[in-house]
C-alpha cells in the first residue's frame, strides 16, 4: 500500500504528507479521533509510534508523549488495537524502537499487518547490525521503512537504500527529533546525494514544523515526515494538530509539478 500511495502522489505531481502521532497520546480514544483527523487534513501516511520506556533517539516532546501513553497503559498490543480500530485508508507505518517488537514475539509482524499497518520503521536497528532479525523484518508482511542521517557515507546511503522498501525517511540533522527553527544548510545536498544512489521515494523529517519548511522541503523530496509539531499541537487538541497537518498539506501542494 506504500508503493501505491507513492507511485499515485508522483502521478499527480504531489508530494507526500507523512504525520507521526504517538499511540494513546493525549489518550487511546482523542489518539483515534487524531488520527482520522490527520487523514481528513491530507496526511497521506500516517506513523503510528509505539510507547516506549526509553526513546533515546525521541526529543523532550515524543518523550513526554510516550510517557503519558504508558500512563494509560498503551504498549504495543495496546497500539495495534488502536490501529484497527481507526479503520484508516491510508497506510500506516508502525514506528518502533527493536525491544517491543521482540517482546511481541515472532507472529507481531503478522497481527500487526491483521491490525491495518502496512509498514515498520526500527530506530535502533541500523543496516548490518543484526542480519537475522534484519531478515525478519525485511521478509515479513510489513514494508521495512529505513532510515538515513545526514553523515551517512554514498555507498551506504546505496545499501540501506536497498534493504528498505516503501519509502526510505531521511534525518535531517544530527540529535534528537524535536522543532526547530531553520532548516539545515546543507539540507539539498543530502537530498541530491541519496537521491543519486536510491529509487526509492525520500521523505525528509527531523525538525520540520511549519509550511515554509513544508514548501522548502517539497521542492526538493518526495515528501516530510512531521512529528514533534503534530504532537505539541495534539497536547493542545486535536483540532490544533488537524490545523497544522491540513496548513502543511496546503504548502506541500504549492510544491506540485
């Protein structure tokens, strides 16, 4: 369902809107309402992070969710329920750290893909770290999303760009994800370099918030991954983040071909 999102964005000349949101953040039943608000606004993925204990790549404000998750006691299980019962239309992307999704136990991939998710996204399982469960992941029903930094050396960039599929996420910076004023420099560069070694469509996130970043970025990539803004403004309510999801769908569309 990735492949086919993307490949009718590129159709249209559209570039992809990817929305974050913390499962059971504020709480399970506005985390439901959230995310089918973020589908109304024209978010056209949707990645559904599960709550963890320690978020170590996770700034202050994901941080802060996944806590307040945990509170009301939504762990992975917990997450899949919520994905099945949002009956999204568009595709959904499991965002997780490697220990719940081993706690889970082999068949996780496959209750997962029962739920409506489409895709997982490991933060903590970099290309070549673990081959068995690289092999798992990647074989399994589940689109394995990947990630790049933006120090990833070209023949790297080459080799995660062949293990991912769906779409590969590109980090925009170095640190932890959270809001940021500017936008990295050195940003069309990244992008031009991992667009040389990778078919696959780039979506750019870390820091991105507002929609001149959304059109600075949509002129580059096929799309941005927002996650920290969305859930700041989901913390306020859900109409805020829907707010913010449908401004940024409206600065990525001035960026159609």
């Amino acid at each position: 369902m990735l492949t086919a999102r993307f490949d009718a964005l590129r159709t249209h000349g559209r570039r992809a809107l990817v929305c974050y949101a913390t499962a059971g953040h504020p709480d399970p039943e506005r985390s439901i309402a959230l995310w089918q608000g973020l589908e109304a606004a024209g978010a056209d993925v949707l990645e559904v992070g599960v709550p963890f204990s320690d978020p170590m790549a996770d700034g202050p404000i994901i941080q802060a969710s996944s806590q307040m998750a945990l509170s009301h006691g939504v762990h992975l299980d917990g997450a899949l329920e919520l994905v099945s019962r949002a009956r999204l239309g568009i595709p959904v992307v499991l965002f997780s750290y490697l220990n719940p999704l081993i706690a889970a136990g082999p068949a996780v991939l496959q209750r997962a893909a029962d739920a409506g998710v489409h895709g997982v996204l490991v933060t903590d399982l970099p290309v070549g770290s673990d081959p068995g469960r690289e092999a798992w992941l990647g074989g399994g029903p589940l689109d394995l999303v990947r990630l790049v930094a933006p120090t990833t050396p070209l023949d790297r960039m080459a080799s995660i760009a062949r293990h991912g599929r769906g779409f590969v996420y590109l980090i925009s910076r170095l640190g932890v994800t959270g809001v940021t004023d500017e936008l990295p420099p050195d940003l069309p560069r990244t992008i031009a370099t991992l667009r040389s070694v990778c078919a696959l469509p780039i979506c750019v996130g870390f820091g991105i918030s507002r929609p001149e970043h959304a059109r600075a970025v949509g002129a580059l990539a096929d799309g941005i991954v927002v996650g920290s803004a969305i859930v700041r403004a989901a913390g306020q309510s859900v109409q805020a983040a829907v707010t913010l999801a449908g401004e940024l769908r409206a600065a990525l569309d001035e960026c159609a071909a």
